[in-house]
C-alpha cells in the first residue's frame, strides 16, 4: 500500500511493475518526466486529490508503452503537462472509471494514444472525455458517459468505436479520419450519434447517424468486422480509405 508516488521516473525506465490495491493516493502512482514506463500493470487504484488528478502524470516527451491500467478510479488514467506531447502505445485501458464530479480530464488528456485499447470505461464527471489529444488505430469500445464523451481538440486517425454509450462533442477542433463507428449511441442507449459539424473523412457510419462535414464517407448498417475488430473479405470499408492520414 502507499498514499502518492510509488516512483518518480526522470529519465530512466520503469519496466515490469505491478502497482495494485491502494485506495487513498494523494495525486498520482507514478509521474514520469523524459522516461519511459514499460510493461506495467496499474490495478485497483484510487486517486483521491480533490485537484486534477491521473494515475500517471506524464510530462514532456513521456513514453507508456505495453502498460495495463484495470479497474482505476481516477480524473484520467495518463494525464500530460505542457506543450510536449508524450506518447502511449499499445497500452489496454480497462474498466476505469472517473470520479462524478465536472472536470475535463477523465480518461486521457495531453498526449499521442497509438494501438491503444480503451474498454468498459465509465466517464461520470460532466465534461468527461479525451482532452488535447491525438489518437492512431485505436479501439474504443463499451465505454459510457453521463454527460460528453470525445470533447476538446482531440483527433482520431484509424480508430473503431464500437458499442459505447456517448455524447460526441466536436468541440475546438475535433475530427475523424479513416475511423469505424458501429453500434454507437448517446447516453440514453437510443438516440443515435450527432457529430455536429465535425470532419468526417473516409469514416463509416451508419445511416441513423447525423450531422458531421463528411468526405468520401461509406454509410451502411454493417461495416462487416471479423471478432478481433479487422475487416472481413466483404466489408464495405475494405481499399475506401485515405493513405494521407
């Protein structure tokens, strides 16, 4: 058990950690500056910090890589801090969930996601979502938000949304390329997704979905996807994409 900061990672690497079953951290488990964090498991936490808060800070040109985070409680699981993005890559987020109160950050803010896997979140603060962030062959997939889902300058380049319960809110640059939404709606379960006037650039949606300022989009009812989320030899979504984002 510890109350704030197992480690403090400068420079370095922390590598094959398992940080789990503490329920009253001050700020964060980790922060990492210029270093990398890799292969670790972060499970059963809680961030109490009545301030922005986040499972791990990560500042600068961070680096999170084949990293589990399960069953958190906290603002975000990684949260970024400065102009310098850092950057997370094929790291699994499972079943976290924010506290219920208004803050932007509640899953991950400030950074570069890529083959990043975001499942069962729950987003119960009133602006929960992804903030200031950029997002590359991603999957989003039964995550739920009482409020706001995709908000605040983020970006998404081959991702899949599946089965999530979500308002998506195109708000201070938010856009979409070469991205598969399926089975998606707002909070209520029915209401299908209203993009607004975000662009929609070589994305499939379905017909019910409205709103978006959409490019070369394919609309159908099935975008035909094999269990592991790839394509099938028929899918309508096969060679339509753009090579250009």
């Amino acid at each position: 058990s510890f109350s704030d900061k197992a480690f403090a990672v400068d420079a370095g690497t922390l590598s094959h950690v398992c940080l789990a079953d503490s329920s009253q951290i001050a700020s964060s488990a980790v922060d990492v500056s210029t270093g990398t964090i890799a292969n670790c498991i972060f499970t059963n936490l809680t961030i109490v910090s009545t301030t922005t808060n986040a499972v791990v800070y990560a500042q600068s040109s961070a680096r999170i890589k084949n990293s589990l985070f399960v069953d958190t409680l906290a603002d975000s699981t990684i949260l970024g801090n400065g102009t310098v993005k850092f950057t997370a890559s094929d790291c699994t987020f499972l079943r976290h969930t924010s506290h219920p109160i208004p803050k932007h950050y509640s899953l991950f803010g400030g950074g570069i996601a890529i083959r990043c896997k975001f499942l069962e979140c729950n987003l119960r603060a009133s602006h929960a979502g992804l903030h200031n962030a950029q997002f590359y062959d991603c999957v989003f997939k039964e995550v739920s938000s009482s409020m706001y889902y995709l908000n605040r300058a983020a970006q998404f380049y081959n991702c899949t949304f599946l089965n999530n319960k979500a308002q998506i809110w195109p708000h201070d640059g938010a856009a979409f390329y070469n991205s598969l939404f399926y089975r998606n709606t707002k909070p209520d379960g029915k209401t299908p997704l209203d993009f607004g006037s975000a662009p929609l650039q070589y994305c499939f949606l379905e017909s019910n979905v409205t709103g978006g300022n959409r490019s070369a989009c394919v609309i159908g009812e099935d975008p035909g996807l094999n269990e592991d989320l790839t394509l099938k030899a028929g899918s309508p979504c096969v060679d339509v994409g753009s090579t250009n984002s």
